[in-house]
C-alpha cells in the first residue's frame, strides 16, 4: 500500500507496489508472504477495473507456486484480450505437470516473456523430479538456466528449487530458506502466520532430510 497521506492521484499505483513488495518477499524466501501480497495486489487491481494488471498479478502468484488462480484467470481470459491472459491460464493449470509447464515455457518465450518461460521451465524441472523422471528434470533445469542467463542471471524462487533439488516439501524449504537466512523461528512464525512448534517441527525434518544440524548447514545448501 502506498503512505496514507498519498494523492489520490497515484492511487493507480498501489497493484504496483503491492507487486513489488511481492517479489522483495519472494527474494527473501518468504514464498507464502510474497504468493499473499501477489494476490492482494490482483484484489487492488480488481477493484480498480484494471483486468490485465489483475492476470499479470495472478500470473506472478503462478510463479511463485500459486495453485489457486486457475478459475479466476479463466475468467479473465474472456475479457482480457491478447495472449497473456490464456497463456497465463494454461501456466496455472500446468502446475505439477512437467510436459504441460514446458509447453507452457515455449508459450511464454515465443511472447517474449523470458523470465516467466525461464519460470516454468524451472517448475517443470521440480514437477519431474518430484515424479522421478530424472532426466526430464535435469533438461527441464538446463533450459530454465539458459533462459534465466538471458535475463541477467536473474534468480526467482522457482529457479532456485531447480538450480538446488532437495528432497524438501515447499513449505520445508520455505522455513529452511528463512532460517539460513539467519531468522529465528519465533521471526519465522510471525512472518508466516504459524507457530512456533510447527516452524520447529519443519526445521528438524529438513535437517534429518539433509544431514545438517544448525542454519549454517542449512545455508551452505540453500543459500548462494
């Protein structure tokens, strides 16, 4: 949200910044924070009639592993008009399947759209993985890495579950990722709405998953 005391001139601008503070959460490894704030910013964008900002949010929610914007995005696919609306909405109903997400890779690259093909390539690469097709998962991952290298370098959270696959459940790397990061886990409960115990509980199965006892274990696989 912008400062209260903004214009309503500028108004306009808070999906905007909703977005941004989306992917700020998102760098930091707060992935449910960030999917919220994703969300939020869509509701904004909503209220302010403003559908193409709404499916550019909810796409970013997709990315960041969003399972619950399919049938809103099908919705504005028949308002919205151009290919991003439907491309969004196939990306969304991809999510776990690794051949669909690399179609949908192919989409979003042939619309120019390199990070969020680099995107779901990555999450094609883990949806593989995750069905042990390791192959397909280890191409999946090269393609999202040359993709992401046309981008900068840039780094999401998706392309980090592919460049580093661990035998973690999302929600296990999440707290791992923001115990790395040096948070404690009273600071882990708070940020993510949980308790303290089932932010415990997590951590001790991912350590057990990963051989690692402290949160510099943790960082030397998680953390670049």
């Amino acid at each position: 949200m912008l400062p209260d005391d903004t214009h309503p001139a500028y108004t306009f601008l808070e999906p905007d910044t909703g977005l941004a503070r989306a992917w700020v959460s998102a760098a930091e490894g707060a992935v449910t924070e960030a999917i919220a704030l994703a969300r939020a910013a869509a509701d904004l964008a909503a209220r302010q009639d403003a559908p193409a900002f709404e499916v550019h949010a909810l796409h970013t929610a997709v990315r960041l592993g969003d399972r619950t914007t399919a049938d809103r995005l099908a919705a504005l696919a028949d308002v919205v008009e151009g290919p991003r609306a439907p491309a969004a909405l196939a990306h969304a109903r991809a999510l776990d399947d690794g051949d669909a997400l690399l179609a949908a890779a192919t989409t979003w690259e042939d619309l120019g759209d390199l990070l969020s093909a680099a995107d779901a390539a990555a999450q094609a690469a883990t949806a593989h993985a995750r069905h042990g097709r390791r192959g397909s998962a280890t191409a999946a991952a090269a393609r999202a890495h040359k993709l992401a290298a046309a981008c900068e370098g840039a780094t999401t959270p998706a392309l980090a579950a592919a460049a580093r696959p661990l035998p973690l459940t999302d929600r296990e790397r999440e707290i791992a990722t923001l115990a790395a990061r040096g948070l404690s886990n009273r600071e882990i409960a708070d940020r993510l709405v949980v308790s303290v115990r089932t932010v415990e509980g997590h951590l001790y199965r991912a350590g057990h998953k990963l051989g690692v006892g402290d949160r510099g274990g943790l960082a030397a696989l998680l953390i670049e």
